[in-house]
C-alpha cells in the first residue's frame, strides 16, 4: 500500500494523464508530468523545480498526501470530471474488481 500514489499516478498516464497535481507533506502542491520522474534505485522521485531555492527537489512520490489532475485554463473543474472519467473508464473499464460498472448494461 505504500505505493498507491505512484499506482494511481502509473494508471492515469496509461489513460493519456500523465501531468498531475503533488500534494506534499509539507502542505505545497506542484504541478508534474511522469517524465520528470526518476527510479533511483526502488524509490520512484518526482524532480521538482523549486524557484525560490533555486535547486531541483527530490520528493519521494510515495511521500506525497494526495494527487489530482488540473483542469486547462478556462475550464471548469466540476465539468472537467467527466473528460477524466472518460479517460480512465475508456482505459480501465472492465479490467477487474473495482472497476467502474458498465454505463451500457
């Protein structure tokens, strides 16, 4: 169970969502695509641009509070719901126990 974010974060790329919304433990949010990632060694690490320090963070992607995807300039988040639904049905549907019941039956 350690792992779920980096498991949610790994499905949502799959459906064609790879930048997201990190919520970190210190309670400051950033914005991040899977390709600015890094494995060193077991550990998956999100490489953060930190402007203010001007350094690169490392943050531990399992060490994050939460995750969530923006939605583009201009379009409202309670109606981007149904495009990210869409996505992830469209990639996961039927794939399982827990997957979303099947809008057809």
């Amino acid at each position: 169970m350690n792992d779920l974010i980096t498991q949610i974060w790994s499905g949502l790329r799959d459906a064609g969502l790879p930048e997201v919304m990190l919520y970190l433990p210190d309670g400051t949010a950033y914005r991040c695509h899977w390709d600015d990632t890094a494995q060193v060694g077991t550990i998956r690490v999100a490489l953060l641009a930190d402007q203010d320090r001007k350094i690169v963070r490392l943050v531990p992607v399992d060490q994050c509070q939460g995750i969530g995807i923006a939605s583009p300039k201009g379009i409202d988040p309670a109606g981007y719901r149904s495009f990210v639904r869409g996505k992830l049905e469209e990639r996961f549907a039927g794939n399982g126990p827990g997957s979303p019941p099947d809008r057809d039956a």
